[in-house]
C-alpha cells in the first residue's frame, strides 16, 4: 500500500499465497512465493506513480512466523514456520517447569506458536539448516527478519523488539538476546539477527531505478495501535484477523499479567511503548474452519445475519489453532457441545469468538480501565459482531474508516509520525445493550470451558 504526505492511501496491489499443511499440526508457506508475492505488489502499485517521490518504507509482518536461510547465499533452507504451526507442542510441555522463568523473561507464555521451538526443530530435522550451521552460514529469526534481509540491496540481519520478542529468546528489558533462553531453548545467538529498535536504517528497497530506504520493521498487530496516530490509553485496540488480538497501551508493564501477554509495541530509541496483550486464536481462523466443516462458500453466509442466541443452538469450544489467552492449551481440539444444524453451527463459532475477546476483556480491566474498544480488520466490518461484542463486553464499540490498520500504522510511522494525518472518520459506534439471551449463553459457555479444561 501506497500512502501520500496526508495519511491518504493512493494506491494498493495485493498477491494472494498458498498454505501449506505438510503435516498434522504443520503450517507453512513457500518463502520463495511470498518473496516474489511481495515484489509483483510493489510493481503493481508503483505502476502510475512518479517512483522518485517515494521516500521511505516500512514493513509489518506477522510476529510468531520464522524462516532460516544462508546468510552468505540468500538461499532458503525451511519453509516460513507459521505462528498457527504448533508441531512442537510436545516438546514445549517438557519445558512446563520454566514457565515462569521464560513468563518473568519475555512477558509471554511457553507457548508452540512462539519461535523459539520452531527453530530448534529446524536445528534438528533439516539438512540444509545443520550444512549452514556447520559452515557458519546459517542465519534463522522471525520472517520479518527474512523478508527484510532478501528485500534489501544490503542484506543486514536486523530484527526489530517487537518481532524479536515472539521468539521467546528476547528479553524486552535489555533490548537483547536473552543468553538464559538461547541456552534452554538450544538456539545459538550467531545464528541470530542483531537487535535494533523499530526506527532504524535497514537498507534500501530497489524499486526500478530508485533506492527507497526501509526505515521501519515492526510486528503487525503493534503497527495496528498506530494507524490512528499515537495509541490512546484508555482504549482497548482489537485487531479482527486470522486471529483476534487486543491491546492496551501503558506506561509501564503490569507485576501480574493474569494470564495475558506482557509486550513492547514499539521503541524508537526513546522511551519504549509498553503493551498488554491478549490472543483469541479462532477468529478469521474459526470461521473458515467451520466454512470447511460445513463446505461453506463465502456467499453462503454472512457475520450480520447472527440472530440473538437460540436455546437450541450448541457451544463451540473454540481452540481453532490452539487456545490462546487466558488459557494456554494447545491440546483442546475444538469441537461443539450440542447438536445444531449448518447456520446454528455457524452461530456459536461466531458467538465463541466474542466470548473469548470478552473473557480477554475482563482480565484488561482488573489490570486497567478502559472506556472504548476499538475494532479493525476483516471481522469488524460485521455490524452485527460489532454489536454483540458491545452488549457483552458491556463497552461501546468503535470501528473507522481504517480497514487496513497495519498498513496505515506503518505508513505512520515510517512518515516519521506526522502531526497532521486526519483522524479516521468513525464508520460505527455500538452502545451496549441489554442481551440477556447472549449473556446467558455466554455463562453456559464459561461452565463448559472450566470442564474440558479440568479433564
């Protein structure tokens, strides 16, 4: 995406890549298809413009995916590992005794999705990863790393914190590898990219006959707090995507997380941005889980004709791509409790998304009031979901005119944070509402979580 000096979006291109499930659990991507995805965009979208007026750069990534490659080559020597990929589970409960350690370390919790355990799995399955090891060749790290290094004329190995810390190596109060993690995880630090803030100068982009620096990495559901300027702290952001992410921007980092994610958003060489984060799994993820189930197409169903909860309809224990916040299991599979037909089904997977946001929810505002939510992504354009979220969360909802928050928050930040970007029109405002039926379903839903969890 394409943005000029007024925070106005001029011009976007979008290639669409393949997922990959080579086994039970696995979830990849063709890195050399993503890498080539990402230069027809950037063609595409420069094709009417006067490319000597582009003036910088930013990249967003997704913060759990990994990759490995040869750092004298450029050749790649895995898949790109994705944050659903969770392979790993089995050896990450042999670590359950650190738990606390790695939690008081990063602010996160052992979990597979994180990188850590994907590159030691890469370290010990893959030929290609142990030949560059051996030779001194090897360079491994989170995909916004990868993408960065192969994108550039330079070829620097740098990642960014808020990247860095998904890779349960990280420790975000030293701005370093942590060399506790990188011994109990098996992953040495040379193989490592060097550590540097969100606002640093990672190479230059060939675009045709001109050089654009890339002057801003950053994970995207941090970039996502930003695309309505500096993040305000009284407000819960929630990303609507794959999965559903919320934050909480604060000053300083809670002792007790409750269970929720204790993060760095973003650090310019100042004063670091300090986040609470919770993570909803099955979101986007959820629905086209059922879409498959039920041999749904897209034109089959629609999020705004969710009805109020039916005493019929069956609860769905929502561990698409494994339980995240509060809850950290990987080991649920998800599964209905209850028969229901197709749209009934599709009801409660709707309904389970916003009761795991809610049950988040509830954790932020023993840490920190908030007093509004803030909705972006794919999701969020339902008025209807937006609407249930505010009559069980109890909290008015707020979506924009920003569909794509990511980008518009890298653009931000990559443009230097200018004052002048008009705020984002609001689109929709939900005022909570009475809804004893889905509050009712959402306790029935609590009960049934608190037994599969205890078995």
């Amino acid at each position: 995406m394409l943005f000029n000096s007024n925070g106005e979006c001029i011009a976007q291109h979008t290639v669409a890549i393949d997922t990959l499930h080579s086994c039970d659990h696995c979830v990849e991507h063709d890195p050399e298809q993503l890498m080539q995805s990402i230069l027809t965009a950037i063609d595409q979208v420069v094709n009417d413009i006067d490319i000597t007026n582009i003036v910088s750069a930013g990249l967003a990534t997704q913060r759990s995916s990994i990759v490995c490659w040869d750092r004298v080559t450029g050749k790649t020597l895995s898949p790109v590992i994705s944050w659903q990929d969770t392979r790993t589970a089995r050896k990450i409960e042999t670590l359950s005794d650190q738990a606390e350690f790695i939690h008081a370390e990063t602010g996160l919790r052992l979990s597979a999705h994180y990188g850590a355990s994907k590159l030691k799995w890469c370290l010990e399955n893959l030929p290609g990863v142990q030949s560059a090891f051996e030779y001194k060749q090897l360079a491994m790290g989170p995909l916004a790393s990868f993408i960065a290094y192969k994108l550039t004329r330079e070829h620097m190995m740098f990642v960014d914190p808020t990247n860095a810390t998904r890779t349960l190596l990280y420790n975000p109060a030293t701005g370093n590898w942590s060399n506790s993690l990188m011994e109990l995880f098996g992953v040495p630090e040379n193989v490592l990219p060097e550590c540097v803030n969100n606002i640093s100068r990672f190479g230059h982009i060939q675009i045709r006959n001109h050089a654009v620096e890339l002057n801003t990495v950053i994970g995207d559901q941090p970039a996502a707090l930003f695309a309505y300027g500096s993040p305000q702290k009284e407000k819960v952001y929630i990303n609507l995507g794959t999965g559903a992410f919320l934050q909480m921007i604060c000053s300083s980092l809670p002792k007790d997380s409750m269970g929720l994610l204790k993060s760095i958003a973003f650090h310019d060489g100042s004063k670091p941005v300090y986040s609470i984060e919770g993570t909803v799994n099955g979101a986007g993820s959820a629905l086209q889980w059922i879409a498959n189930v039920l041999n749904l197409a897209d034109s089959d169903f629609s999020l705004n004709d969710i009805p109020n909860s039916g005493i019929h309809v069956p609860l769905f224990i929502n561990s698409v791509s494994g339980l995240g916040s509060p809850f950290w299991r990987s080991d649920v599979e998800p599964h209905f409790i209850g028969e229901g037909n197709a749209k009934e089904k599709l009801q409660s997977v709707v309904e389970s998304i916003i009761f795991l946001i809610v049950e988040n929810l509830e954790l932020f505002q023993k840490i920190k009031r908030c007093n509004q939510i803030v909705v972006s992504g794919g999701i969020s354009t339902s008025d209807r979901f937006c609407q249930l979220l505010a009559d069980l969360a109890g909290k008015q909802v707020l979506r924009t005119s920003i569909t794509e928050a990511t980008a518009r928050g890298t653009a931000w930040l990559s443009a230097g944070q200018p004052a002048n970007w008009p705020k984002p029109e609001i689109t929709l405002q939900c005022k909570p509402e009475d809804n004893p039926e889905l509050l009712n379903r959402y306790i029935q839903w609590q009960e049934a979580m608190e037994r599969v969890l205890s078995r």
